[in-house]
C-alpha cells in the first residue's frame, strides 16, 4: 500500500504512461495527482482521458490546479479566455480535443474538472496544488494560497505535517525537498523536463519525460 504523488503533467501523456507502467501501480495505492493537467504540452484531452481510466485501478485522487481553473473560467469570461489561450497554454489545449471552442470539449472532462478537490490530507503529509497560509487549517485556505502561490521558502504548516505540491517549476529537472515541504513541478512539457513521482512514505522518486526516458532517485533536503 503505497501513497504517491504526481506533479503537474500539463498535456504530457507518454510521460504519465511511462511513469504508471515503471510504478506497477496496484489497487491499493493511493495515487494523488497534483493538478494542472492541461496546458502547454501535447494531449491535454487524452491525459484526462487516461486519468478517467485510471480510477478503476487505484484509489485515485485529483486535485485542482489554476490552469484547470483557468480553463473552466474562460468558458463563461471572454476576457478570461484570452488571457488562457494567450498566457495559460489554452491553443494546445484546444488543439488537443481537434476543437475551435471549449464549448466542444466532453461534458465528462468538465464534470472531471469539477470533481477534482482543493486538497488531501493522510496521517503525515497533505497535499495541495501550489500552497498553504501556514497558520490556517487546511478548510479555511485561501484559494489564492491552494492554487496560485509560489514555492518561495514556505514556514512549516501548524498542523506539523509535511506539504507536498506542484505549481512552482524547479530547476535543474529535481525536485525540491526541505524537510517540512516538497515541490515536484519539474517541467513536464518542456522538451527538457521531467514528470515526477513521489513514494511519500518510502521518499523515493521516479521521473519520467515525454521521450518515455525513465530515471529515479531519492529525496536530498535543498
């Protein structure tokens, strides 16, 4: 029985598919998706499309990401829409579905969208998509916090457990680990980067890239 979490896949199919099948994954594993799954890189539509699948072998859980936010937005503000396809990577998107307008896009994708959760909590870590105000619990997060803030150094969480997200890319391809919270947006869609994959209990991790080259390594504080 495994936790593990997966950063921001942004489109990049062969890399989930090449991380699932290294992972072995069973139906006791908790898998924790960070959100952000559309966007900038190549098969938005067939990420959620792989994700809606995937529920049936594992206990699957999502959690929202700005751009999805962003996406859903842009359905009812026109203005919103051109910020997504011009800043938010929302062409690749559109192209993805082979769509000229989000109104095209399945119903069970926007139903997908709406399901997914602002965070997930076990006994030792929680889990967010890019933050959390450490002095508040986890219910009473800000949203501006759960899915916009920025990786800069955050103060331990007064519940004392570990914080896990995405959001904010990390260099050099690593994630960044200091102790009482982990990164592990590493750039999935960027011709150099990695989708990675986090053993929470085990502080393993895999990565993955579009090329469906594979590599590990181990949790190192910095």
């Amino acid at each position: 029985m495994r936790t593990l979490a997966i950063g921001d896949i942004h489109g990049s199919l062969a890399a989930l598919e090449t991380l699932a099948s290294a992972l072995c994954i069973k139906k006791d594993d908790t898998l924790v998706m960070l959100g952000d799954y559309v966007d900038r890189g190549p098969d938005s539509r067939g990420v959620v499309e792989y994700l809606l699948a995937l529920r049936g072998r594992a206990n699957l859980v999502t959690l929202l990401g700005n751009h999805e936010i962003a996406m859903m937005d842009s359905r009812r503000d026109r203005k919103m829409l051109a910020q997504w396809l011009a800043l938010f990577g929302g062409e690749a998107t559109l192209a993805s579905y082979g769509v000229p307008a989000l109104g095209e896009v399945p119903s069970a994708h926007w139903e997908f969208f709406k399901s997914c959760r602002a965070y997930y909590e076990t006994d030792t870590d929680f889990f967010v998509h890019a933050g959390a105000a450490p002095d508040l619990p986890l219910d009473r997060q800000p949203a501006d916090m759960l899915f916009w803030k920025r990786f800069e150094n955050p103060a331990p969480h007064c519940s004392g457990k570990r914080m896990i997200c995405g959001h904010t890319i990390q260099s050099g391809g690593v994630p960044r680990d200091l102790g009482h919270a982990v990164c592990l947006d590493t750039a999935a869609y960027d011709g150099d980067g990695w989708l990675t994959c986090l053993d929470t209990r085990a502080n393993r991790y895999w990565q993955a890239n579009n090329r469906r080259e594979l590599r590990e390594g181990m949790l190192g504080r910095g």
